[in-house]
C-alpha cells in the first residue's frame, strides 16, 4: 500500500524536521535575555523529573506579621535523551553528573515563560565546576520548558511555619562550554 503525502503535508514534516535537527523545537522560542553568550557552546541537553521545595516563612521585617512559600532547593533526578537516569540537580542550585563531575549556578537571567503555571525560564552562569567529567568545564546553563513547580496557591501562615511542600516539576537543562 502506497500512502501519497500532499505538497502542504511534505512541507510541514520538513520544517518540523529542520526544526528537530537545529534544536529548535521548543515550547517557545527563547527569550534574548536567557541566549548564552555567543563564545558558548551547547555540550549537552537533559530532561529533568523531581520537585521544587518550598517552605513557609514569615516575611523579614512585615508588620503585622505576613507568611509565605519561600523557595528552599530543587530535587531532581536528570535524564539524558534516550531517557536514561545520568545524574541528580539539588540545593546550590547543583548539577551532578554519574562521572561525578559537578557544576554549581548562580541565576544571571529570567523569563516568566509562556506557561503562567510553570516556574520561571532561567540562565545561570557557573560559579564552581567539580571533577573532570562531563560538567567540569560547564560556563553556563539554562533552564527552559518548564512544566509545573510553582509555590502552592495556598497560602501559609504562622500555623504552618517551618512546613515545606514538595511540588513537582519537569524542566530541560542546557549545559554551555567556552568554544
């Protein structure tokens, strides 16, 4: 059985794989403020499953007293593209790969996304690398696709002080080199 695609079907299965090929099928497209550094390289690409924790606190110096979900650390298990478990994203925020190489980021850069619900695209700049694998030479790193993970839409307050929430969420991590 022969199966005939017509010109606007071949068209778009063409631009989709082009799209593929140069990584850019994404959610949307990535905002200037979050582009690595055009003397970076993307090295790697992981998928990222875990939760962002968060903790009621009460708010420095507010009078009277108010409370709120402050972000505490991430907790993820990172995956590469065939979906295999490669590593672990925690507290820092950290990156740590199974060769044991480390990277630690520090924010640079923020978008809200295009998901209200989602915690907030980002690009980190690394402020200490670890090891001699994979993350040892990482200068930067995005974070972008962003699915869920945002602080609970209740609120806290004095009687749940000190309670954390774990809520899940799902990102992709871009990891950048110096070419």
């Amino acid at each position: 059985m022969t199966h005939t695609l017509n010109s606007t079907t071949r068209q778009a299965l063409a631009a989709a794989g082009l799209l593929f090929a140069t990584g850019l099928l994404h959610a949307a497209a990535l905002p200037e403020a979050l582009k690595a550094a055009a003397s970076q390289q993307q090295t790697l690409e992981l998928q990222a499953t875990g939760v962002q924790i968060y903790e009621c606190k009460a708010v420095k110096d507010a009078v009277p007293a108010r409370f709120e979900w402050a972000f505490k650390a991430p907790e993820a298990e990172l995956f590469d593209a065939k979906g295999r478990s490669v590593g672990k994203h925690y507290a820092g925020p950290s990156w740590e790969f199974q060769d044991g190489s480390k990277v630690v980021g520090e924010v640079r850069a923020r978008d809200a996304g295009p998901d209200p619900k989602a915690i907030p695209w980002l690009l980190l700049s690394a402020k200490s690398n670890s090891g001699s694998g994979v993350f040892a030479k990482t200068v930067a790193i995005q974070r972008i696709d962003t699915v869920a993970g945002q602080a609970p839409a209740e609120g806290c307050g004095a009687d749940t002080l000190g309670r954390e929430a774990r809520i899940s969420y799902r990102a992709a991590y871009r990891f950048f080199e110096t070419q």
